[in-house]
C-alpha cells in the first residue's frame, strides 16, 4: 500500500466519524510535507545565494575570474557602490570589459591562477 493509498484510506475513516488520532494525523500531514519540502529545497538555495554575496563581497584587484558567460578574465577594478567591475579580458591587447558583479560566476584557484585556463585556451588557438 503506497503513502497516497494509505492517506485516503485515512481520510475515509475520519470522515465516518471514527476521528481521534486519525483525525489530528490527516491535519498534520500537510503542514509536515510543507516544512519538509523548504529544508530540502530552499535552505539550499539560500546557502548557495549567501556563498554568492560573499564571492562578491570579497572580489578584489588581480583576481582571476570566470563569468556566467564562460568568459575567463582578470579583475582590474570593483566599483562596488555601483554594482560593477572592470575584467581585463586578453593581456596582450589589455582590451578590458565592464560587467555588472552578479555576472561573475565563480573566482578561479588563486593556487591554480588560471593556469589550466591558459593551456586550454593555447591549445584552442593552435588548433584554429
């Protein structure tokens, strides 16, 4: 007998009258699915949002950055009173790119520095 079989069975017997216990569970079940379903579905996003803001908060010069884009690229400057920062997006022409701060996606492993990044993108341009 499956849970949706089990709660309409329930649900009949409360409503002939036998009530007591049935009655007080069959009420409890809907509040109960609800709480359950914001623990696994939005404490989550929550968590993810605040990981978010705390990447952004800390952005600073000279961090190597990936934007929602795909595009990697070097933080030259954060204007946080505007919500904006400035990425230098190919070091030898030094072109550069003003984007809003919710596009960063992620900041690279300062321990890696993009250098995977750099070989990846070597191996592209040798292919073409």
């Amino acid at each position: 007998m499956d849970l949706t079989t089990t709660y309409f069975a329930l649900f009949a017997q409360a409503q002939q009258g036998q009530g007591g216990i049935v009655d007080t569970l069959l009420w409890l079940i809907p509040p109960a699915l609800l709480l359950i379903g914001f623990f696994l579905l939005m404490r989550p996003e929550q968590k993810k949002r605040k990981e978010m803001e705390d990447l952004i908060s800390n952005l600073k010069k000279n961090d190597r950055v990936e934007t929602i884009g795909g595009i990697v690229a070097t933080v030259v400057s954060v204007k946080k009173d505007q919500g904006e920062v400035v990425v230098r997006i190919d070091e030898k022409t030094n072109a550069e790119m003003r984007l809003k701060m919710r596009a960063i996606a992620r900041v690279l492993d300062k321990e890696n520095n993009g250098k995977s990044d750099q070989r990846n993108e070597e191996k592209a341009s040798a292919e073409s």
